[in-house]
C-alpha cells in the first residue's frame, strides 16, 4: 500500500477531538443532541496502523470506498464496526456482504436480490441504506427520487436484507443555501419513509455530510457523517 495516509499521532488525536467539538457545536446551533449523531472515519488510502491509532482514540465506526482495499485491512482489524460507502458492483457483494455492519450504497435491484440470495445462504442478515442522487449528477451513483419506492418494495420483500436507511452525496456547492436545499430534501424524505414498518424496513439512519460539509448536514438532519480528509488529511495525489 505504498500510497498510505501516515498520520502523526498527536495530529490523529487533534483532528478527532477537533471533528468531534464541531459536530457538538453544531448540535448546539440546531437544538439537537449530540448523541444523535454518528461519526464514520472514511479511511481510503488509510494505513491500518493508523486506524488502529484513530480507533483507540475513540473513533468507533470506520467506511471504505473499494472492496479490494477493504479486504485486507478487515484482515488485521475484523473487530472494528466496518461499513461500505462507495459504489458497489453487484459481482463484489459476496466479498463484503457478511463482513459489514452496513452498506451505504445500494441503488439497484440487482443488488438487491444478490444481497438476498447471499445472506439467505448464508443465514445472515444485511443492514442497508439506499443511496439517493440528490442533485441528479451522472457522475455520481445512487438512484433518483422517483425510484426510490421501487427499491424499498423489493427490499419490504426481503427476508434478509433489511433497509435502515439513506445515504447522499450532494453536489458541491459555494453556495450554502443550496447546499441546504439538498440536505434539508434528504430530511423530508427520511421522514416520509421513516413511518413505514416492515420487518425489513426499519429506517433510522441518514447518512449525508462529509468533511466539507458535515456541519450543515447535522444542522439539516444528518445521523450519521463521514469524514476522510478532517480526520486522515489529504489523500496522496496519484
């Protein structure tokens, strides 16, 4: 892995304490509790030293991007809380599926049935957010607004699948109003959806805000944030 993050250790522990401080500061601005939050590590590119580090310095909750990055760091650290948060071909869920403690990015139904078929072989079950293309990019993976149903029908159907939830990416923008719109969108529909009550459809989890964005995030709805660069720094540039 010779394009690792290395992180001082003092660094780590500053940057996660820092991260932390502003996710209360902005619980405090928009009246909500702390402990209504969850903080992801995004490690792409992060040595497993380094997350060991984070990890004993009260991190709980750790994301990776790619399967075969993941692979071998669940190798050295399976006890860490792992969850998936890139896009996921459906040929790579039977490398992850019973490794994960939740998949971010579900936004088909091929996914879906192999993640069935898996887990029901395997007497497991997968714990999934449906990834939402909030701003209808074509770069970016997860479904439109429109579809969102569809997926959570087929998942109502599940006897081992189960949908906790949602995850964004919104675009990037200078402008923080709409930055907001999309965030504050993301919340009108997890709240919908929140009242449904299948078996496999427990929604609780909204999973939007990253490291330049966590802190409208939370003040619009977020439950959970990931944060890569705040935390880890710069990714080496290839």
């Amino acid at each position: 892995m010779g394009d690792d993050i290395m992180v001082e250790k003092e660094m780590l522990k500053k940057n996660i304490e820092d991260v932390i401080n502003r996710i209360e500061k902005a619980c405090i601005r928009s009246g909500r509790n702390p402990s209504e939050i969850s903080l992801l590590g995004a490690t792409k590119g992060v040595d497993v030293e380094t997350i060991k580090l984070a990890n004993q310095f009260g991190l709980k909750i750790f994301g990776e991007n790619r399967v075969q990055e993941f692979l071998p760091k669940f190798q050295y650290l399976p006890y860490l809380e792992w969850h998936f948060i890139g896009r996921l071909q459906t040929n790579k869920i039977k490398y992850i599926f019973d490794k994960v403690s939740l998949i971010h990015s579900i936004d088909s139904p091929q996914q879906i049935d192999e993640l069935e078929k898996r887990c029901a072989k395997a007497g497991k079950a997968c714990n999934v957010l449906i990834e939402i293309n909030i701003g209808g990019e074509e770069s970016k993976g997860g479904v439109s607004i429109e579809k969102v149903d569809d997926l959570i029908e087929k998942i109502s159907n599940c006897s081992h699948v189960i949908l906790k939830g949602f995850m964004t990416i919104p675009p990037i923008e200078d402008d923080d109003k709409k930055l907001r719109w999309y965030f504050r969108r993301m919340k009108e529909i997890f709240e919908k959806y929140k009242k449904l009550n299948y078996n496999s459809v427990k929604i609780e989890v909204l999973s939007m805000g990253m490291s330049n964005d966590f802190e409208v995030a939370i003040e619009e709805g977020a439950t959970l944030v990931r944060i890569g660069t705040k935390i880890f720094g710069e990714r080496p540039k290839k």
